[in-house]
C-alpha cells in the first residue's frame, strides 16, 4: 500500500479529467507530475507539482492549473483539504481514516509491506568487493561490502532479480608477490629466517599458508628455483586467500552468487572476442596518445599502442587496450569481464569501487556503452575511506595483517550488526568516521541503539499488552478498532510509516542504501516520542491496563512501526533486537 502512489493516481485521474473537459489543452504529459512529502509538515499530508511542471507546456498560469485542479481533488473523500500555495504548488490533506487503514495494511502485509515491483524483474548485477586475493580484507573492503551487499538487497526488495558477485583479480602480478611472500614463509616453516623485502606481504596471516604448503609438499621446494614452485604456489596462495576472504565475508554476513576469476579471461579467447566486439563497431584502432599533464599513467607509451576509443562514449581520452609489446593492458582484461556481464543478459550492472578508482569510472562506463550498443546502464558507486577512532585516538593497525586494520578486527570489536548499520550512516562518496566508543554507546546520538532500541521496545510492549490478556497476534491487531487512534501523535506515527513504500522506490531508484538507515532512525524517532508522551498523557501509554480494545489498537500501531523497522534492518543486513541488554 503505497499511498503516496495512490494519491499520484488520483491526481493524474483528475488531469486526464481536466483534458476530457477542455480545461486543459490536449498532448500534455503528466510524467513529471510527482506527489511527495511538503518540505514543512505544517502546511499538509502531501504536495503535488503537477500545475508548476504543467504550466508551460500547456500556456497556462501555474495557480489556474491548481486552483481547477484543487476543486476537483477536495471532491475525494480521502483528501480532507486540498490548498494552492505559493505560485502553484498544492498542499493535500488526507482522511485519518487512511492512516488507520495503513496501519491494518502494514498487519495484514507483514514483512512485504514496502516490497516493491518497481523492479519488473530486471536483471541485475551488483559487484562488490573484488579486493585482490592476497591478504584478509581491511576496513576499505569492508564499507564496500557492506554497501554492495546492502544495495543489492534493497534492490531485491523494489523487484529487481540481482546476482551479487566478485571479481577475483588474480591476474596480475601482485599474485607472484603473494606467491613469493608464501614462499618465504615456507621456509620459514622449515626453520629458515627470512626476511621480507618491500613489495613483499609480511602479515602473519601468511604464516599458517607456508605451513599449510609444507604439509603438502614437505622439502620438495625448498632451495628450488622460482620457475619450479611459482606457478604451483600462486594456486596454493590465491585459493588460500579466497577461503580467508570468504570467511572474511561470512563474519559480516555477506554471501556471494557468483565469484569470477580475472584470470579465466587469460588464453581462453574471452579478451579476444570482446575487443573483436569493440573492432568490429570501428572502437579500435593502432596509435600514439599525447603525453598526458600531469602524473603519467601506467597505460601510456609514446610510441603506437592498440587503443579503444572511448571518447565515443563519454570519456575524456582514448585508452590503451595492447601495449607495443603485445601485452594487455589492465584495461583489457576488465573490458572482456563486462563483455561476458553484458552476454549474461543483465539489464543492468553496477560496480562498487574504493574511492581511489575515481579515474577509472569514464573509461568502464564508455566501454560497457559501447559493447552493449548502450542498452545496458552500468553505475559505478564509489566508496569513501573509513577513518577508525577509539579512545579518541586513531585506532592501530592490525598486527596480524602487517600494516592495516581489518574487516576482522572491527566485527571482533563490535560485532556485525553494529558495523553493517554504520558503515550506512553515511553517503557512499561521503568520508566516514568509526569511532568503536560511540558507536556502541547507549544514547540517541547513536543511530544503531536507537533504532534496535525501537523495535526491542515494541517486542517488550507486545509483551506486556499479552500479558494483560490483550490478543496480540497480528491478525488479532489488524481487526482491532483502530478509531481509537486518534492523537495527532499518533497519527504522525502512522504517517512516518506511510513513508516507507515511497522510500524503497527512491533509495533503489538512485542505489542508495543509506536512505533506508537515515528513514529508520526517523522512524524510530518517531516510535520513541510517541513512548515519552505516555509519561505525561496517560491515554498515550501502548498498553491501557483496564481497555483492552485500546490497547489494541496502540499496540497495533507500535507493531506496524516494528514490521518496517524490522524489514528495513533486514535490508541493511542487520538482526532487529528483540530486547536491549
């Protein structure tokens, strides 16, 4: 039940309506016509643009638009008034009775209430993560994988069908230096000293790897040269490191669909055919680059590469696909993995990437533009780096990882639920401080207490309601007289609730997450105002010790807020407290 579309309907009824009539001129489109919350409550329920994004295409004055449109509107007997404000806009205000009805809605629902089909069914793919396999995943990797797997559920929620998947980078040559660092602590576990070299990784995660490696081949590497165990150890390591990642994952309960290894692009043809596909279209051609200004990429030679021509699609230089010497390019092998998305059929791919691939995001969205012929959207969200405090200080680097903190090292210090709900309370593209002091603190200022602090104090009501022989079931509440509620605050509780199916349709509109953890915490905010005025208005208290009919119907409204609070955490990856300790 999604009232902000009915009352979108209702309104564009009454434009066609309008059209029938004469009243206004024919040929006119109403997809710019929104209903949505007024920026000051005061002034209503619900505002309508429809006359200000309707007065110049149809030659008309925006207040004669609305004033005709408002004496047709007040003729419903859901809107209780209907006003002209301002140049244009109209103010709405709705029956209670369409609240209480929201209410029944959300106890009849239950947890789909907010789901919604906006999605059709498309086929989405969300990939996250995709941190190189060579060492456990730091705080970076964890923001990113919080958000990814967040957004993923949100979109699964607004109807789309989404695949979650990560891109194993085990192509590279940062795959040798984990297989070297292994090999050292092979050695190591043969009782040899070693040292670690720059460039090499010295984490003592590491140290379970060489021993797990000497078990299995005892002394067979030992004094060899690189070129007899390289190959042998770089697939000991990375499968290694995939199992560490996994459990890395698996800790902040985030499961994957579909994991593809870059190197499986590698002479199997995949590169091949997908730069065919760009040949083909006349995207790739031999020549020189201009020096860039300023810091030199890694890609540029000044002498004739293969190029993709990328500033076709958007980009602000051509890239380099082959070097003069015939190696690939980083970009290619990315090139033909979004080639094998695009023949997987997705409608739409999404990437989640650390804030240090901003210069990254022209050339993938030109390439995905131009091997789809532009039928496939690839967004591209980047994450912003999390700065960690506790005690007030900066908090120290993982012993165990060498020289950054990790994903392990968080979700050991408060645990999953409170670092998924976090690392939301931001924007994506917004930095991000995670201090371990107050995010575990008891207070309103923390938006992880204060929403699970929401729904444990309906589940505790609940309680007590039942104990008064008051039937809670939400079948029970649903047929309560919910004509008893009728306090300003607690129709504005109702209302905050109203919001949500609304909300899930703009946060997977714009594959933003965190709108769903800034509307819990309003909503628990809310929840909480409406529990503090039954201090001083006795009539306000969820559970009335001698009506149960009333408590009924405030219990009903307090379980509706716990439903969308509960499916809200659900998509955030996060378990709704049933009690607070």
């Amino acid at each position: 039940m999604n009232l902000f579309s009915q009352i979108r309907e209702l309104v564009i009824d009454n434009l066609h309506a309008m059209l029938s009539e004469g009243s206004l001129p024919r040929g006119l489109s109403f997809d710019n016509v929104a209903v949505e919350p007024p920026r000051d409550a005061a002034h209503g329920d619900m505002a309508t643009n429809a006359a200000m994004v309707l007065a110049k295409p149809a030659q008309m004055k925006p207040r004669d638009i609305a004033e005709l449109l408002v004496q047709n509107l007040a003729m419903d007997p859901r809107i209780e008034s209907a006003e002209v404000a301002g140049p244009g806009f109209i103010n709405l205000r709705l029956s209670e009775t369409l609240w209480r009805d929201l209410v029944k809605n959300v106890l009849e629902t239950g947890a789909d209430f907010g789901r919604s089909g906006m999605g059709q069914g498309k086929k989405v793919n969300v990939e996250y993560v995709s941190a190189n396999p060579t060492g456990p995943l730091h705080v970076g990797h964890t923001r990113g994988a919080v958000f990814g797997d967040a957004l993923a559920s949100l979109l699964d929620f607004a109807g789309y069908d989404v695949t979650r998947e990560y891109y194993i980078n085990d192509g590279g040559a940062q795959v040798d230096v984990l297989a070297r660092s292994v090999y050292l602590r092979y050695l190591e576990a043969h009782g040899q000293d070693v040292a670690f070299e720059d460039g090499t990784y010295p984490g003592d995660y590491l140290v379970p790897v060489g021993q797990a490696l000497k078990d299995k081949v005892g002394d067979a590497y030992v004094g060899q040269d690189e070129s007899v165990w390289l190959v042998e150890i770089r697939e000991f390591a990375t499968a290694a490191m995939m199992d560490l990642i996994r459990d890395d994952l698996k800790a902040l309960n985030v499961t994957m669909d579909k994991f593809f290894s870059e190197k499986s692009l590698y002479g199997t043809g995949l590169i091949e055919d997908a730069l065919a596909s760009l040949e083909a279209k006349g995207l790739i051609y031999e020549g020189v680059l201009e020096p860039p200004k300023g810091k030199t990429p890694e890609d540029w030679e000044p002498r004739e590469q293969t190029l993709f021509k990328s500033t076709e699609h958007g980009d602000d230089v051509d890239r380099p696909v082959k070097k003069s010497d015939g190696a690939w390019t980083y970009f290619a092998p990315d090139i033909a993995y979004h080639y094998d998305k695009v023949q997987r059929g997705y409608d739409e791919l999404i990437d989640i990437f650390g804030a240090d691939h901003g210069g990254y995001v022209k050339r993938m969205k030109a390439a995905v533009s131009a091997l789809s012929d532009g039928q496939t959207p690839l967004d591209i969200k980047l994450t912003q780096l999390v700065k960690l405090w506790k005690n007030g200080e900066p908090f120290k680097m993982s012993k165990r990882a060498g020289n950054f903190v990790t994903l392990r090292d968080v979700v050991e210090q408060v645990g999953a639920d409170v670092t998924r709900f976090v690392m939301l309370t931001r924007k994506n593209d917004a930095p991000l401080d995670f201090d371990f002091d107050k995010v575990l603190e008891q207070s309103k200022d923390n938006p992880v207490f204060y929403v699970q602090y929401a729904h444990a104090r309906v589940c505790s009501a609940l309680k007590k309601a039942g104990e008064t022989g008051a039937a809670v079931t939400d079948a029970d509440l649903a047929g309560a007289d919910l004509s008893l509620l009728s306090d300003p605050a607690e129709i504005a509780v109702a209302k905050k609730v109203a919001e949500w199916p609304r909300l899930v349709e703009i946060a997977g509109r714009t594959n933003e997450p965190h709108r769903v953890a800034f509307y819990l915490y309003e909503l628990a905010s809310e929840l909480h105002s409406l529990y503090h005025m039954g201090k001083d208005k006795p009539e306000l208290r969820f559970v009335q010790e001698d009506n149960t009919q009333a408590t009924q119907a405030k219990i009903a409204l307090a379980r509706a807020v716990a439903i969308v609070i509960s499916a809200g955490l659900g998509i955030l990856g996060v378990t709704p407290a049933q009690e607070m300790r």
